[in-house]
C-alpha cells in the first residue's frame, strides 16, 4: 500500500472510532483483493438474474407475473440458442456487425485522429475546431441515422458512415485531451536540444500521449457496440441487429435477448483483447479496469 493511501486510511479510521466506527467494512478508497472485486461485481448479477427468473416463474402465462411475450424465462432463453445458432446464422450474422464495427472505428479514427493530434498540440487550431467538438459532443447520436440515410442510402455505406461518425464524435475530443494534457516541462526541453514542431509533435507529445490515447480508442471500441443496433435496425438485412428487429416483429422474442447477451459478451471479449494489448505496449502503465 503507497503512503497516501495508508495515510487516508489511517485518518478515516481515526475519525470512525470517534463516531463509534460506523461501517467499518466500507472505507473510502480502500484496497480490495481481487477475490472480492469478483465476489462483489457478481452480486447485482446474481440479484438480476434472481429477479428475472422470480417474474418468469410459472407453467402458465396466467401464472407469471410478465407475460412470455413481453419477457421470457431465462431457461426459454437459453434453450433457444440452438435455434438461433441454426436458424438464424448466428456466427456469420456475428462476424457481419463484427466487420461492421471494426470498419467504421477505422474510417472514425482515421479522421479523428490527426485532427486531434493537432487540436491538442496547436491551440489555434484546437480554437478553430472546437465549437464542432462541443457541438458533436451535445448532439444526439441517433440524430444521425437520419442524416446518414439522406448522404450514403440504404445499404452497407450507411451502416458503416453511421459508426464512423459516431466514433469521431465521440474520439475527437478525447484524444485531443490527451495529447493536450502532456506537461509542458517535455516540450521546453525537446525545444532546448533544437527540436522542431513537427519533431516535437511526433516525438514527444504523441509518445507520451499514447497510454491514454490507446485507453480512448479502447473506450471508443467499446461505445462502437452500442451503436450498431441503430446502425443495423435501417434497411434490415444481416447483422445481429437485423436478428433482433426481426425478432420482435416476427419472433421468437427469445432470440432479442440472447441477442443482446451475446453483443454484450463479445463487447467484453474484445475489450479483453484491447487490455491484452494495452498491457503488452505500455507495461508501465497500471491497468485500471
């Protein structure tokens, strides 16, 4: 434990034996073992899942408190997997929105990220941009499923524009902080031993500036999933978004949430790999999630 912490600890202990040290097993900041991090983050699973099973229980849709229709058992849930994986193309419509996803965080980041390299690096230019970035920043993501469908149509170029709007909205001013947040003590010294701009912008304020620029692209990644429901629900085709639409217009509305526990199990895998790759690139960087 570093001083500071065992310093918090030591006043916060301090204060509660003088109020009768009320909740001694809850202290601000605390180090908590692993064993426990999993312990405790599988509680509020484990309580919703109870709670599904307790308003699905019943033989009878008279008997359940919420109508199959509405929401399936999770035991309904599972056996339908089979016929999603068979009947729906379960891998291939994964691998679709996968390539969908991945597709437009590189058209996103490829023009993202030089604009926010030089915002964070040139404060003219940061001026000059930034009202967009604010803009873009309050604007409704949805919003521009519309705007995507007036430029690019119907088919796979929409779907596609979509996200990678979305991701440079939502890249743009993250990077552009992180390469602004360098310390400025790094460019008084590279400026000394005659660096130039272009010098000090690519050899200095981006290599400092990439654990966190790699944390935003790891963050962006992850937003991108959340995305591709409206990405995929225009112009129904393929892609797990497809499924889930056609789901709740035809049925089974068991595949709409197996659907989206897969979506949310392949977001965690892939945000998996990017840790992989953050603690492989930057080991001196502590891995905060």
């Amino acid at each position: 434990m570093s001083e500071p912490e065992e310093r918090v600890e030591n006043d916060e202990a301090a204060a509660g034996a003088g109020r009768g040290a009320a909740m001694p097993w809850l202290r601000i900041r605390e180090t908590v073992p692993p064993w426990q991090q999993w312990a405790l983050g599988a509680l509020p699973i484990a309580a919703l899942l109870g709670l599904w099973w307790l308003v699905t229980a019943g033989a009878t849709a008279e008997a359940r408190w919420i109508s199959p229709t509405i929401l399936p058992s999770p035991l309904e849930v599972a056996r339908s997997l089979r016929s999603l994986w068979f009947d729906r193309a379960l891998t291939r419509n994964l691998l679709i929105s996968l390539y969908r996803v991945v597709a437009g965080f590189a058209v996103g980041v490829a023009f993202a990220f030089p604009l926010a390299l030089m915002m964070g690096s040139f404060s003219k230019v940061k001026a000059m941009f930034n009202p967009l970035a604010v803009f873009g920043a309050y604007l409704p993501i949805p919003a521009l499923v519309p705007l995507t469908l007036s430029l690019l149509g119907t088919g796979e170029r929409q779907k596609i524009g979509f996200l990678a709007l979305a991701f440079v909205v939502y890249l743009l001013p993250l990077i552009a902080e992180a390469v602004e947040g360098v310390d400025q003590v790094y460019l008084k010294t590279a400026y000394t031993v005659g660096a130039s701009r272009l010098q000090a912008v690519m050899k200095v304020l981006l290599p400092i500036a990439w654990p966190d620029i790699f944390q935003s692209l790891r963050l962006g990644f992850g937003v991108g999933w959340s995305y591709i429901i409206l990405a995929e629900m225009v112009d129904i085709g393929h892609g797990l978004g497809g499924i889930i639409i056609t789901s709740q217009r035809r049925g089974p509305r068991e595949h709409i949430y197996l659907v989206l526990l897969v979506i949310v199990g392949l977001a965690y895998l892939t945000d998996r790999v990017w840790a992989l790759g953050g603690r492989l690139l930057f080991p001196y960087k502590q891995e905060s999630r």
